[in-house]
C-alpha cells in the first residue's frame, strides 16, 4: 500500500502513467492500485480495453470508466444479494459522472474530442496533450474526493 495518499501525489501518479502512454482508464485505475492493493499488472489489464472511451467507441470517457473501477474496488458489493452494497456503489458511479459532466460538460469520450480538438488532431492524436490528460487529473482528483468523502482513503 502506498503510504503517500495525498490527492495532490494521486493525481500526479495517474499523469505519470498516462504520460507514459497507458490509456485513460489504466492511468486513473493504477493511480489508485496500492491503495486497494490492487496488482499492477492485473490493474493494467483489466483496464487496457476501456481507453478510447471502451475500445476506442468514443464512448464513455476511459479516464470515467478507470474511476469506476476504482469506485467499484472502494464501494463494490462482494455478495449477489447485497443490494444495498451494489445500489450505494451505483450511486457512486453516477456522482461521478455527474461531477466530469459538470467540470468538462460531457462524460462522452466523442463529445470531449469535438469540444476540445479538430479531426485532423485526434488523427495526429494530439488530442490526448489537448484534453485527455487534463480529464485523467480531474476525474483522479474527482474520485479522491468521493473517497476522502467518505473516509475509503
């Protein structure tokens, strides 16, 4: 377990990874990974396939779909029948939504890139230096939050 848990160390570790060319979703849940004492390589492959907004859909934001992951580690129900557990982890997950929806106005990976950079900049994928980093900080910082909030961190 990491023993700095600082929001601001959080957030620069999840920058450190996407800097080092993990995806959104990998860079946010690795962030996160010591502190649940999640493998790193498990994390890493659990949440390769969710950049791009889920595989490159341009869906879901993978810099969201990492904080729900991490969400799911800290809020997540263990037995089937916990609805109380599941519905309070749902909850969580839409808070976070709402609060990425609130600071950049979409959640919706497609919707950020058309706000925040031209076709011809994600074709040179310049767009990560544009948007996804700062979107990978802020929903870190986001879901440490929501963790600090309610004393999972």
């Amino acid at each position: 377990m990491t023993t700095n848990t600082t929001k601001e160390f959080i957030i620069d570790e999840a920058l450190k990874h996407f800097d080092e060319g993990y995806a959104c979703s990998q860079s946010v849940l690795l962030a996160f990974a010591d502190h649940f004492n999640l493998d790193k390589t498990t994390a890493k492959r659990i949440s390769a396939t969710f950049g791009g907004g889920m595989g490159r859909l341009r869906e879901t934001c993978g810099a969201v779909t990492g904080g729900f992951m991490v969400l799911g580690l800290a809020f997540g129900n263990e037995e089937p029948n916990d609805m109380d557990t599941k519905l309070n982890s749902y909850k969580k997950v839409r808070e976070l939504n709402k609060l990425v929806t609130d600071v950049h106005g979409t959640s919706n990976c497609r919707q950020l890139l058309i706000k925040h950079a031209s076709e011809q900049e994600v074709k040179d994928r310049k767009h990560h230096k544009i948007i996804c980093r700062q979107v990978v900080g802020d929903a870190t910082g986001l879901v440490y939050d929501i963790l600090k909030h309610d004393q999972k961190i």
